[in-house]
C-alpha cells in the first residue's frame, strides 16, 4: 500500500504553530533574485535582504488576496516569546497579478535571525473585499490565526515557508 507523502507544512510545524489545516486553492510562487521559495528550503540571511517577488494565481483580477509574512520562531527557536514576528504585510492584491499591485500595509523587514534555524512563513488569504484589511500596530507578538479572525480572511488559500540562519563568519568572536 503506497504511503500518503507528509504535508510539508505539517513537517515543518508551520500547521500548528502557526496555522490551522487548510486546503490549498491558490497557486503562488515566491521567489528572492533567481531563487524560488520551497518549503523548507534554506536561504541565507544575505539572498533575503530585499522583498521578493510574489505572483499569485487566483481567477480574476476583482478578488483581492492578503500577503502575510512571519517569523514563528522569534528571538530564538528555543524561547520563541515573540512569536510570531511580523516581517511584511500585503493587502488589496488583484488575483493573477503580484505583491506589487497591492498595497504595502507594513513594509518588509529582512529576516536577522541571530541564534537558530528560524522558519519564515508566507501566507495568502482571499478578501471578502477590496480595502477590508488593515495594518495592525506592532509586530512582535502577531497572531496570524487571530488577524484572520479579524478581518473574516477565514483559512488561506495557499502558504509555504523557508528556512534561515545566522550567517558564518557573521558577529561572534573577534580574534
């Protein structure tokens, strides 16, 4: 009997953590440079410095979809009690276009992470309507399942997340 290959976002903890399980009907594809996000890929700290480029699939161009960003495992994997960290949001995004077409509510913060593998999660959500989601005041301590609740975004419509660690070579001990 052939085994039922494992969700990598159950695999990777990001259902659960930080997600509810969810059907994916979305098409979406994240890419920094040359370099396509899959999950649980690893990307250094410097290939993430700039936002990517986010094209969405989607029916038409009168849905309009929400981009979240999150660090579920902020300061550090072992203490995460500032999770999750909010990194980018994205709302009002035309379907069958990009992040670019929507409007930036928090800009992007590049992942720094200083001690641990820190899983970095996208999340896409189907408005209700256009201009029905608004920017929340901080970052630290976001809630990706209370944002949506909030805003009626309901379950996403697609995520995938990758990995990040600090860089060698970068800070530690000078000799």
């Amino acid at each position: 009997m052939p085994r039922t290959p494992i969700d990598p976002l159950v695999l990777g903890r990001v259902i659960g953590d930080v997600l509810d399980p969810f059907d994916r009907s979305i098409p979406i594809r994240i890419a920094y440079t040359s370099r396509s996000v899959n999950n649980g890929c690893e990307l250094k700290p410097s290939a993430v410095a700039e936002h990517p480029r986010v094209d969405i699939g989607g029916d038409d161009m009168r849905t309009f979809y929400t981009l979240v960003m999150v660090d579920p495992d902020a300061p550090n994997p072992s203490d995460p009690s500032l999770r999750e960290y909010l990194h980018w949001l994205v709302t009002d995004i035309p379907g069958t276009t990009g992040t670019a077409y929507g409007q930036e509510k928090i800009p992007y913060e590049a992942p720094r992470p200083t001690m641990g593998i820190h899983r970095f999660v996208y999340v896409l959500f189907r408005q209700l309507g256009r201009d029905t989601v608004y920017a929340p005041g901080w970052r630290q301590n976001f809630n990706t399942r209370d944002f949506a609740e909030i805003h009626n975004l309901g379950l996403p419509v697609a995520a995938v997340y990758f990995n990040c660690q600090r860089e060698n070579g970068s800070g530690g001990r000078r000799r």
